[in-house]
C-alpha cells in the first residue's frame, strides 16, 4: 500500500499520473473528494469493482455510488429522460447522488445486480483532474470498512487499512479534509423523487426542488 502526500493548494499533478496508472491494472485508490475520502476503482471493470467489495468487506447485495465529469458522461453512463436531466442540471456539479437507470457497460457488480446505480459529478478540481486524465467513471464509495463510519480524516484511513487483508493499492493523502457528511442520495428512479440521505446538501433547497417538478 503506497502512499502519496498532496497538497491540494498546488500541483499534484505527479499523483494523478500515479493513481491513473494504479486504476488502468484494475487497482483501487483511496482519493480526496468534496465530502470524505473515496475508495476509486474503475467503474466499468468488474475485476477493479470487485477488489473494493473486498477491501470495504462489503456484502455484494449493497451496490457502490459512482461519479463521472460532466453531463456527457452521465449520459454515457445511465438512462435519463428531459425530467430527471432538468433536475441533475440544477445540482451538479455538487454533493447530492442520484439514483439512475443504469446503462450496460457499467459494471453489474456495481449495481450490486440491479438495474440503477447512484452517481453525481462532484464539485472538486482534484476528482476532476483525476477523471480528466483517467477516461473512466470511478466507484466512490468511502473509504472505510463496510459498517463504520466515513471520514475525512486520511489518518483514520491507513490505520484501517494498514494491518487488512485487502488493501487499497494507493492512497492519496490530501491531509484532513473539511468536515463534511457524505452525498445526499436522491432517488429519481421512482415514480415520485424523493430524498433517501440527507447529506451536505441543503435539504430544503432539494425539497423545493421536487416540489416543483
């Protein structure tokens, strides 16, 4: 388990390449977000999908969140009618997830079997570099093991991970980030959207939102 030190207030642009080199063998990278810190792995990789069950411990009936870049790659990525396209369109980049149909070559694994998966383009130059250079949508579920709390604090995360069995290939330290929850999860599969988790999003500005749809 390697580890990279970043500042995120100058160039890192050494880690991209190194995290971008770990992701294309189908290794798992622990990165900075604008909530907590991610567990990547390539999204459409089952192999790569299947090293984060692993590392987190997590049962494979839970499916993991992913993030893309921008609008063209949500569309590349899941099904989305003019409706649910207004609403995404007024909360990314951000950190509100939205539960979507899933399109077929995105890993199964990572729809946990189903037909939806959670996405959302974060608000953040790093994930943003990162997704840049890398070309592929990344798996962001946080990094911890399954069933314990999500934190900014790196410290916490090599602790866990330092003595596992399963392990990331690469974690990049961005230091303590700022305190944050993870994504608000918003289910537009429904016939009714609704809100699931509350998350560093404004609730009410979200509850508005569906109001009016």
């Amino acid at each position: 388990m390697k580890i990279i030190q970043i500042d995120l207030n100058k160039d890192y642009g050494e880690a991209i390449e190194a995290a971008c080199r770990v992701l294309r063998l189908g290794g798992v990278v622990v990165y900075p977000t604008d909530t907590v810190y991610g567990l990547g792995a390539n999204a459409c990789d089952i192999l790569a999908v299947e090293q984060v069950f692993k590392i987190k411990n997590r049962p494979y009936h839970k499916p993991l969140p992913v993030i893309v870049r921008n609008l063209e790659w949500v569309e590349a990525v899941v099904y989305i009618d003019q409706r649910n396209k207004k609403v995404v369109e007024s909360i990314w980049p951000g950190t509100t997830t939205a539960i979507l149909p899933k399109r077929e070559h995105l890993s199964s694994l990572v729809a946990a079997g189903g037909m939806t998966v959670g996405i959302r383009i974060p608000d953040f130059v790093f994930t943003d570099r990162l997704l840049g250079k890398f070309g592929y949508p990344l798996t962001a579920t946080s990094a911890n093991i399954s069933g314990e709390e999500a934190t900014g604090d790196i410290n916490q995360i090599i602790s866990r991970f330092e003595n596992a069995k399963y392990k990331p290939t690469l974690i990049i330290d961005a230091g303590i980030l700022p305190k944050s929850k993870p994504s608000t999860v918003l289910d537009l599969v429904s016939e009714e959207p609704k809100i699931l988790r509350v998350g560093p999003s404004r609730p009410d500005q979200l509850r508005k939102l569906l109001e009016n749809m």
